[in-house]
C-alpha cells in the first residue's frame, strides 16, 4: 500500500475531550482528534457560527441537492424522482427523471445518488444510483435528455451489484477532477462484515468505485484507479476499508475527497482520499473510527486514518449517525472560503472544520450549528453550481446555511 495522504494514528495523537452546550440538545460530549503538525502545534478551531434559512419547502424524503450546470438546481427524492427547485423555492410541475415505477424506496434503499456529467449542457447525459425494485440489487444507470429537453425513461445500466441485504447501499455518485464517475458503495452486511468486504479489493462492496463513462462499453477502467494495478482486485475499485459511505462530495478547488462513512457502534468518521492516492484503506471491517473493531487484530499504519472521528452519545438527540459535507467554495463568501461542514442524523449537530485542516489530518472540528428539531433529521448536504451550500432535512425542507458574522 502507498504512503497514506493523512498520517496515521501512530503518530502523535493528542485526544481532546471538551464539554460544549449545543442548542436545543443541550450539554454533550464532544471528542475530537487532532494530529500534531511537524512543528508539534495543534490545529486552531473556526471561529464561526451558522444560520439555517428555508430555502424550500415539502420535498419528500430528500437525499441530495446539485446543480446540471446550466445554474438550475434539482432535489432527489428517495422514492425515484428528481425534481427542479427555481430561485424562490418552488418545485417544478413535472420531475426531471421519474423512476418510482423501478425504484425499491424503504429505509436506506431507494433512488440514492444523481450526478449530471460535467458536459450535462451539451450532451444531456445524468447518471443515477438506485436499489431496483424487483431485486434489491444497486444499480448505477445512465439516463439521457431527449431533444425535447425531457429525459427519457430508457435506461443503460453500467453496473449491477446484487443485494446482500436491505442497508448499507452507501449511494452517493459524483464526478471527481479528472472527469471519472465516483460511488460509494457500502458493504452491504447488516453487521460486522462477517464476510470481510471491507478489506477485500476483489469485492465491489465497502468502497469507492471509478468508472470513466466517456470511454469503453459499458465504461472503461481509469488506468490511474486505486487498485487497477492489482491483479486481484476488481479494477473499479479505487479505495477500500468503508462501511456506509452515505455522503462523500469533491472539493471543487483541490479534487480532495471528503467521505462521510457511517460507523457501527461506537465511531463516526470523516475520511479524505487526496488526488493520485493508490491502494488507500480506510480501515473497515479492521477497525472503526480510532480503534480495533470488535477485538479484531488491527494494523493503524495499514489504513488511512480518519481526519475526524467522534463518538456515538446515546439518547433521543444523541449522535448516531455522520452525514458528510462539502467545502464551500460558494461565490458569494456566504461562508469563509474551504469551510468543511458535516452533521449528525439524529442530533442535527453541525460542525466545520478548515478544508487544509482535513488535507493534513490536524481536523480540529468546530460545533457551528444545529437544525431545529421540528424541521427534521439531517439527510443530506447539497452544493449548487454556484457553491452555496445546503442541508436537506426528513420532514422535506432545503435549507440554505450561512455565516451569521457571530462566533
């Protein structure tokens, strides 16, 4: 395996352990990991608050806002539609893609991830990520816009991954830098990964997949992919050692990858995949977050550590869950330039953290927000064209977040 892009636990972790008062959820523990840089200084906090203000309203069950390119901004909804959202929040009449009549939406299946090709304009060309409804199975699909401006409902699958259960589907799709095809698969068990796909390059499951749909039939393997030169591997496979990578997004600036995985029973991490990393481990089913998972044997310097990692707290508004983010890199300075945000599903806790802070695995998170109860758990995180940034909710609001100018 390469040299890792974060370094590893071994070397010099500094565990800090702070008592922060949270809005409405109260007092909680908050533990954070910071990584001494070579000078041995800590990484220092954001002094930075946010405001959430609805930007629409009513969706149902919203899992991801993006742009097409063309400025105009669509919400997916897990049960098969993609919908535009106008400039005053309004959804249109007719959804963009309709898929309800293929598409199995209960609990973590349904239609999951979008991705407009970065020539969307000129070649109408979208990519979706969906649990088919006859099977279960994960689809990754083509779809086109017809020269009416609609898109078709006639469908090119380019990858199917067979169910071995109703979770971890993982689900997001984006195009990286380089212009490749990105999903987060997650390993698919309902448990533990008894069957080891976490760490298994020959297993499409608990990783990040690379395809280059520009080239080859249904797609071509990147020459550059992660594992593409192991002969044992399955050549889309570009990173491995993820259990749910729900949300991953690409910073638009440095094409770092930033990976929300979701842990089990204790953990909950944010891992970054620098440009040109091979072989990277993010240490799944070995280990979760900071530790050796369930006893098992682990090697820390084998894996690519978290940049983030906190704890699960237990209660009704306690920590289950991360939801990963974006680096603003919005046009109208709505939050200061790199921010990283990334919340928690069932507290609403929203935190940011220095983009660079992330690149050299000094993370040192700070507690900037939190979605009110009543407009629902966090789902998702939305970027539009312009870089503004978004946080999508459970009860069908798109909020539109910003800096309030006080720490």
């Amino acid at each position: 395996m390469s040299e890792p892009a974060s370094k590893p636990l071994s070397s010099g972790v500094v565990i800090n352990i702070g008592i922060i008062a949270v809005g409405v959820i109260g007092i909680i523990v908050l533990l954070g990991v910071r990584l001494l840089d070579d000078g041995g200084e800590p990484a220092q906090p954001l002094d930075l608050a946010v405001r959430f203000e609805v930007a629409a309203e009513g969706f149902d069950a919203p899992v991801l806002l993006t742009g097409d390119g063309t400025a105009t901004r669509y919400v997916v909804e897990q049960r098969g539609t993609v919908v535009a959202m106008a400039a005053d929040g309004t959804r249109s009449a007719e959804p963009l893609l309709d898929l309800r009549d293929r598409v199995l939406s209960n609990h973590e299946r349904g239609l999951l991830g979008l991705a407009f090709h970065p020539d969307y304009g000129e070649n109408g060309r979208l990519f979706v990520l969906y649990s088919r409804a006859d099977d279960g199975a994960t689809s990754i699909s083509e779809f086109r816009r017809g020269e009416d401006g609609r898109v078709g409902t006639t469908e090119r699958p380019l990858l199917i991954i067979p169910a071995i259960s109703t979770i971890h589907k993982g689900g997001m799709l984006a195009f990286d830098a380089e212009g490749m095809l990105v999903a987060g698969i997650g390993d698919g068990s309902t448990g533990n990964d008894p069957d080891g796909h976490g760490q298994d390059p020959a297993s499409l499951l608990g990783t990040l997949l690379r395809l280059d749909v520009d080239r080859g039939l249904p797609y071509a393997i990147p020459p550059d992919n992660g594992f593409a030169d192991d002969r044992d591997a399955r050549g889309e496979v570009h990173a491995i050692g993820l259990r749910n990578p729900w949300r991953f997004s690409v910073d638009a600036e440095t094409g770092h990858l930033y990976i929300g995985d979701v842990g089990q029973a204790t953990w909950e991490e944010i891992d970054v995949l620098a440009p040109g990393e091979r072989e990277a481990s993010f240490g799944w089913s070995e280990m979760e977050g900071l530790e050796c998972f369930a006893g098992r044997t682990c090697d820390p310097a084998a894996h690519i550590a978290p940049a983030v990692a906190y704890p699960h707290v237990e209660g009704e508004t306690g920590h289950c869950a991360v939801v990963g983010g974006y680096a603003y890199r919005g046009e109208t300075g709505s939050l200061p330039a790199g921010t990283y945000l990334y919340a928690d599903y069932c507290s609403g806790t929203v935190w940011a953290v220095p983009a660079e802070q992330l690149h050299a695995g000094q993370a040192e998170p700070t507690v900037v927000g939190q979605v009110p109860v009543d407009m629902g758990q966090v789902r998702s995180f939305g970027e539009d064209d312009a870089g503004e940034l978004y946080v999508l909710t459970e009860s069908g609001y798109v909020l539109g977040i910003s800096s309030t100018g006080d720490a």
